[in-house]
C-alpha cells in the first residue's frame, strides 16, 4: 500500500464521510477526484471497503453499493416496508425490480448503448411497456422460464403471475394511488421508489426523465455484462432477436 500524505488522508476522509451520510457530494468534490490522485486513490479505496464504488456526473459524485454485503445497500425489507403494501411478499419486489428494469431499458434503443433516445416515460406509456415484456416472457416454455429464474436469480414466473393478477386500467387510471391495486398504481409505486433515490424526476404532465445518476449508473452498471449479467439482453433481446429476422 502506498503511503499518502496526512492532509491529502484527512481530507478524503472528510469528503468520504460527507458522501458516507448524504450518498452525495457537489462539483468541487467532483473536481477535486479528478484533478488529484492521491484524493483519487484514497476515495476509491474507502469505498471499496464498504463494497460501494465512486460515480460521476459533471456536477455531483455518489456512493453507490456494489453489492448487497455493502452496509449502504437498501435492503429488500426496507422497499416492502416503505414503498409496497402491507403484506408484500417477494413476489412483489421482484416486480418492482422488473418494472425498474424496464424502464431502464426504454430509454435505450440497444443493449449496450451509450446515450439514452428518448427525453421522457409518460406513465401510461410505462404499463404497456411492462405488458409488452409480460407477454414476451410468457412466450417461453415454462421449464425454460424456470431454468432462466436460476440463470438470473429472478422469479419470473411469480413476476408473470403477480402482474396478470392486477387491475387493468379501466377507470381514471391518472388518479389512481398506491392503495389501489392496479398495474398504474404499482408503477406509480416504482416512481415513487425511483425518485426518492434520485434515479428519475417527474417533469410534470404524467412524465418522468433519468437524472444524470441514473444514467451514469446505467452506462457502467446495467450496459456491463460482468454486473447485469445479461438481464437487459434477455428481456429485450427476443423482440430484437424477431426484429432483426423481420429486415432480412
């Protein structure tokens, strides 16, 4: 290990604890890890201490977990309990997850893509979304979907049956809430989710953008197969897959 100067340690430490309370730092921290590399070296191994790793956007550095053994990682009993119904099984996380997931993919035209297409999600356009991935997991053989739920420890059988088992739109779908089970409502559920840990804003209008967070987390994490795991190639892959057979 290399041996650092005190001030350059102290003062790491001290950025290091302001994004160990808050998650967040400001542009002079984002300046400060890229101009000096003792600054550098220090944040990236702190965090790696706490399995989390430094990202960046042009104005704000986050501490994000690397996996769920990081003392920062939300843990799943905490989404059922702050932003599922009483009673929420496993079964609906896993949805919120596919939902997340979903929306994600939707602002990329290809897998691995570097730069999202689109500006917004309308909430409605949202719901078909998921439907479209429902009824494209739904074509596989179920001894298929179960040897894919071991592949990428996703329920996705349970994600099939927990969707098909809730309300359609049918009422005034834009004045639902999360106390009505409703496939709007849940999305309303993962935009809540998805804004309170600064991955989304609501623009207004029933429409949602990425906040430059999430895009930067999806550049390095979601686009990379040594962490995803290939799950964006999956749940997108079959339409692309008949896609590309259409244009030959």
């Amino acid at each position: 290990m290399r041996n650092y100067p005190e001030q350059k340690v102290i003062q790491a430490f001290q950025l290091y604890t302001v994004l160990a309370s808050h998650g967040v730092a400001g542009e002079q921290a984002v300046q400060l890890y890229k101009s000096d590399d003792d600054i550098r070296g220090l944040l990236d191994m702190f965090s790696r201490e706490v399995d989390c790793v430094i990202v960046l956007t042009s104005e704000q550095m986050f501490l994000v977990p690397r996996t769920k053994l990081s003392p920062f990682h939300v843990s799943n009993d905490w989404i059922k309990r702050h932003y599922l119904r009483s009673g929420a099984t496993n079964g609906d996380l896993y949805l919120l997850y596919f939902t997340v997931l979903v929306l994600f993919g939707s602002f990329y035209d290809t897998y691995q893509s570097q730069e999202p297409t689109r500006q917004f999600l309308g909430m409605d356009e949202w719901v078909h979304l998921v439907q479209e991935r429902i009824d494209q997991l739904k074509q596989h053989d179920p001894d298929e979907l179960k040897q894919l739920e071991q592949e990428f420890s996703y329920n996705w059988r349970l994600i099939i049956e927990k969707w098909d088992a809730m309300d359609d739109i049918k009422e005034t779908a834009k004045k639902q809430s999360g106390n009505t089970i409703s496939r709007l409502s849940f999305i309303d559920t993962a935009r809540r989710f998805l804004i309170d840990q600064g991955l989304i804003v609501d623009i207004g209008n029933h429409e949602v953008a990425l906040t430059e967070k999430a895009k930067t987390i999806v550049q390095r994490f979601f686009m990379e197969v040594e962490y995803n795991r290939g799950i964006f190639e999956f749940i997108y892959g079959f339409e692309r897959e008949k896609d590309d057979a259409s244009d030959q």
